[in-house]
C-alpha cells in the first residue's frame, strides 16, 4: 500500500531564507507525487506534480520539489521565504495512472517570521 | 474558466441527521472526488465518481454515499451523523487524464455536528 510521511508537523524559518519542507513515500509502483498549499479556511491549491518526467518540478510560487527515488523522496524547497507562504503544506501519492485517490501527508505548517 | 465551487460552505447538524453536501466541477472535468480533513489532519479520499459511477471508495462506512450527475456535478450524503463527522469536506475534479493534470480542489465545506 502507498503511504506518505511529512517529517516535521511544524517548520518555522525567517523571511528569505530556504524553505525546506520534507516528504518520503512508499509506493510498489511508480509513483506520481504531488505537493499542495492551504491557506487558513481554503481549500488545497496545487503547487506541481511529479508525474514521471524531468526529476526536478518547478512549480507555482518560486517552488520545486526533487524525485529522488533511490531516497525515496520529494522534498519541497523554496530559496528565499515570504511572509505570504505562511501555510498548511501537504504530500500526496497517487494509488493509479488513471486517476484514483491520493493519498495525503499530515502536513507539515509553515510559518515565516520578519 | 470556473473552477470547483462546494456549497453550503458550513453547515451544523446535530447527531443522527443526515446531509448532503454540493459540489460543481470545473469546466471540462468529467471525474469528481470527495476527501474528509478532519482538524490538524490531512485530507482521507472517501471515493471518487467517473461518468455518473462510483469508481473507488475509501475507508469509509456505507452511510457515506453520493452521486454524479450528467453535468458531472457531484453529491456527498452522509447518514446517521456522528460526532467525528464533523470536518472540512473537499471536492476535487479532474478531466479524464487527471493524474497528468493534478486535482482541482474546492473550499470545502466545514460540518460541525453536535
């Protein structure tokens, strides 16, 4: 069964500086990834996916996220923090090529101070 | 283009009522999906409809049901209400390529039951 661990609930860092935010899969098939936002009572806002093309996605919002699938991994990284990227942050897999459910992270809260 | 729009937006019920929960997908979108995020948690896929037909369900009890319409417009219904029903309902829609194009999520709508 495919599942997604989100290290850290909780990620605080300083405007401008690198956001890091973690995410690990586990998955018996290739997985499709997705990283998504969410504003205080909003819904989920696509950032990108990771649908298996180029390793390194560029998404919205000066975002990208990395496959690394000898780790495992799609970390999602910013270079430099604003305060508007203060959010509920989440990682999903994907269960199926065609469609299907994902399947969420916890999520991880960012939150950037002046 | 529209996107995803949920109504009511919140709504309280008391225990052992039942619901129903709206949701109009994007334009072009013939695939609908319901998730629950209950507080501090991350979005559970509940089940998704493809072409008016239940296409994958969750772990989630039979008093969980829906419908698809024509219009691919969608409906949550949930019966016998409990306490730990009371969440942020998202809808998500998809054209026929969805894991390709990602899932455009709704608001939501936030039940409290008491």
């Amino acid at each position: 069964a495919q599942s997604v661990t989100q290290l850290g609930s909780h990620v605080s860092v300083s405007e401008g500086a690198l956001v890091l935010l973690r995410c690990n899969y586990s998955s018996s098939v290739p997985p499709y990834l997705f990283w998504y936002v969410q504003y205080p009572n909003q819904g989920l806002q696509l950032l990108l996916k990771y649908t298996s093309a180029a390793t390194l996605v560029k998404g919205i919002n000066g975002f990208e996220a990395e496959f690394k699938k000898s780790e495992t991994s799609f970390h999602l990284t910013k270079p430099s923090a604003h305060m508007s990227d203060a959010a509920e942050y989440f990682c999903a897999v994907s269960e199926g090529r065609q469609g299907g459910k994902l399947i969420f992270g916890q999520g991880t809260e960012l939150s950037v101070k002046p | 283009e529209t996107g995803v729009t949920q109504s009511p937006t919140h709504l309280i019920k008391t225990r052992g009522q039942q619901v129903t929960l709206r949701c109009s997908s994007q334009s072009g979108h013939n695939t609908v999906s319901w998730y629950q995020q209950a507080l501090g948690q991350g979005p559970q896929f509940i089940f998704q409809y493809y072409r008016e037909e239940e296409n994958g369900r969750g772990n989630f009890p039979p008093r969980f049901s829906g419908l698809q319409f024509p219009n691919y417009s969608s409906e949550l219904n949930v019966n016998a209400l409990e306490l730990d029903d009371s969440a942020l309902y998202l809808c998500a829609s998809s054209p026929p390529d969805g894991i390709n194009y990602g899932y455009t999520f709704g608001s939501g709508t936030r039940l409290t039951v008491v």
